[in-house]
C-alpha cells in the first residue's frame, strides 16, 4: 500500500483485498473516510466534513487499481478496475476501433489521463454531457458493477454481458452516489463501434430561431450524436451538431438535412470536420493561460429542454458577464463557469446574489442547480448549498442508513440532501 507524502490521510491500496482490509479496519472503528478515484474533483460539491479536531478526514483512492480486466471486443463490452482514467481506456478502446460514449467531464486538459479523471469518480458523479443525445446517460453505459460496502464486504451487481434483469438496477443507485453509499472497485461497461464518417455543423442566429430549429431537429428522423447549445452572455449563444455514420454520404445527406431546416429560421449553418469520436469539449478551447485553472465558479444545469432558450435569454443568466456555458440541446443539462480572474473580495457577495437568483429562476422553469466550484466554499457566510433538499429527501436519507449504518463516506455529501444528518 502507498501513500502520498504531501498528504497522510490520502491511501490508495494496490490490490482489492488490502482495499477491503483498510475498509474493514474503519468500520470497525467508526472511522469516517471518503471514497476516491484519482482525487481530482474532490472539492466538487458539497464540503466534505472533517474531524472535531480539523483534521481531514482519510480519503481512500483506486488509483492503483487502474487495470483493463477484460475486453470483449466482438460482445462490445469492457470491464475495467475503477482507478483507470477515462483517457487511457479510450486509448485503449480505439485500438480495436471502438469507444465508450461518454463526454469528457469538465476539468484539466481531458486528454491528459489524471485529467480525464478516473471512470468510478465519472461514474459516481453520474453527470452526463451532449451525448445523451443518442447514446443515453453514463448509467446506461453500466453492465456490471462491484463495490464495497461501508464494512468491508464485496458486492457486484449486474453482470458481463448486455441483457435485462429483473429487479431492482442497483447499478443505477450507485450512478451520481457521490461516493456516499459506497466504493466503486471494478465496472463493465458497454463500447460503441467507432463511426468512420463524422462532421460538425455550427448553426447561429437570434435565439427565438435557434430554438425553433432544435425543436425541428428533435422532431425529425434525423439522428445527430450530440446537439449542444454553446456560448455565453458575452458572446452569445450557438448550436452545435455532430453527425457520424459508417458513410460519408449518410454524414452528407443528414448535413444537407440539417441546412434546409435552418433556412426558413434565417440563420447560418457553417460545416467544420470532427476528427475524434469524442465531442471537443468547450472548455479546452480556453486561452493557454486558462485551460489549466479550474474556474471561479462551476454550475450544474438541468431543467426541461424545451426551456432552456428562456433560461439563456433572462435578465438573471444575461447578468453573468464572463461565463460560459455548454448544455446539452436534447436533454436540458449541462454547465456554466466563470473562468475569468478570481473576483475580488467586495465583488464575491455579487456573484453569490447572481448565482442565487439564477437558481431561483431555474426552480421557476421546472429545473435545479447545482454548486460544483464556488470561491470560498469554506466560507459559512458566503457559501452556497452545493444542492438544495430534493423531494425524494427521505428515501434518500433511507437508503442512505441502509448503505452505511454508521454515517461514515463521504461526511457532508448527499445528493438531494442540503445538510446531510448525522446519527
């Protein structure tokens, strides 16, 4: 087992068993801790708590256990250990022309493996991007999926190869945990077999037309792999397709498709190629000076689709000089960030305001906010609730008892639960 010297409470055991051991040990005690992948994103959401004695609490990684366990190449199913980033599977996958249909989180330069984050930190944030579209969320990506509990014991749900189950999904529960029900240690997910024929198209224009023309596109027989509003209050806001086919004359005739329909809203319709499977995520576009900070600000969006062009257009959204933000067209999620400099301390209460009447406004659309980055978290006066008490707050209190009797992952952090309880 190692740990980092720059930091005592960070162990990240080499195998599955010294993992269960080390778990074992703290139930035991009583010890709280908080599951982790690579540790990248670890300040996202809500404050983890920490001892009496202000002490962090001991944070348990897999970044040792970061292994492709095995690859079904003809089944279109891989299953990995938790620990391995995200770029270094994709690497992996386009070896035999395949990949996983998941967007890159928000974070660091995505090509970078640590950057990219683990695939069981991806999956217990549970947050999906513009691919959705046509691939479904990351938790139907799932197969198969083993833990461990809060004491120790292993568990696995799902299986290897792609079928439905009667039951309850316990793979679907433990998808946006936020590691607060349990370890994530091993998954199998399903993989894609890589398009050779792709092609993106910018669409821009007032937004009333923009609008029309997504509800067109959502209505037709048109297939895009992801269709993302994109832009900000700066510089305004755009739609972006991404057509892949095994031909370029299927990529073609969607294109040409995709023109007419712009033509009666009046707006422009520009081509651009597509290299990668993946969307180039908006956030590596970023000046060099930037691309490597993590913002002043990261929300999570999610409200109905339909909606969203009212959201972009009100006074609370218009207000956020220096934001920008990518959501996905077809499914009403996605984020915005504040990259400019770090406002200083007299302008941070007028950010909070912003974000607080943004959030009320999306309650008003029949949507939520969530908190991932703020300045100052640890501010009590200033800080946000990264999420507010959802309506299913009671069952989620439930399961959360029957996951973990002793209140010990995760201290602080339960999605759908404002201020989590403590027995």
């Amino acid at each position: 087992m190692t740990a980092s010297p720059a930091h005592k409470q960070l162990h990240c055991p080499d195998s599955k068993a010294e993992l269960q051991s080390l778990v074992s040990d703290w139930h035991r005690g009583g010890r709280p801790w908080v599951p982790s992948g690579l540790g990248t994103r670890l300040t996202w959401g809500a404050p983890l708590q920490t001892h009496a004695a202000g002490e962090p609490i001991p944070t348990l990684s897999t970044r040792n256990l970061n292994q492709i366990l095995d690859h079904a190449v003809d089944d279109l199913t891989v299953t990995v250990e938790a620990g391995l980033p995200l770029a270094a599977l994709q690497a992996a996958l386009m070896e035999h022309n395949q990949w996983l249909a998941v967007d890159w989180p928000w974070g660091r330069n995505p090509s970078h493996s640590d950057g990219s984050g683990s695939i069981g930190g991806l999956v217990a944030r549970g947050l999906s991007g513009g691919l959705r579209q046509r691939h479904m969320g990351l938790r139907d990506q799932i197969i198969g999926i083993g833990l461990i509990r809060s004491d120790g014991i292993s568990a696995n749900a799902g299986g290897r190869v792609v079928k439905n189950v009667a039951g309850y999904d316990l793979m679907r529960l433990l998808c946006g945990s936020w590691g607060s029900l349990a370890l994530i240690h091993t998954l199998t997910l399903r993989t894609q077999p890589i398009r050779p024929a792709r092609a993106e198209l910018l669409v821009q224009g007032e937004l009333e037309a923009l609008e029309a023309w997504r509800a067109d596109v959502l209505a037709s027989t048109l297939t895009p792999e992801w269709i993302n509003w994109r832009g900000g209050p700066d510089q305004g806001w755009s739609i972006r397709v991404g057509i892949a086919s095994v031909s370029e004359v299927a990529v073609e005739a969607q294109l040409n498709r995709l023109e007419a329909l712009a033509v009666p809203q009046r707006l422009s319709a520009e081509r651009h190629p597509w290299a990668s499977p993946l969307p180039t995520p908006i956030h590596s576009q970023l000046p060099a000076e930037r691309a490597g900070a993590e913002p002043g600000w990261l929300l999570r969006l999610a409200l109905p689709p339909a909606r969203v062009s009212e959201l972009l257009a009100s006074q609370e959204l218009r207000g956020l000089r220096g934001w920008s933000g990518e959501l996905a067209a077809g499914a009403g999620s996605g984020e915005l960030w504040q990259c400019a400099e770090q406002p200083s301390a007299n302008q941070q209460p007028s950010a909070h305001h912003q974000v607080q009447a943004l959030r009320r406004k999306l309650s008003t659309l029949g949507g939520q906010l969530s908190v991932l980055l703020q300045p100052d978290a640890g501010n009590a006066e200033l800080a946000l609730p990264a999420w507010l008490d959802a309506p299913s707050k009671p069952l989620i209190e439930a399961v959360k008892r029957e996951f973990d009797p002793l209140q010990q992952l995760s201290r602080g952090r339960l999605p759908g639960v404002a201020q989590p309880f403590l027995s």
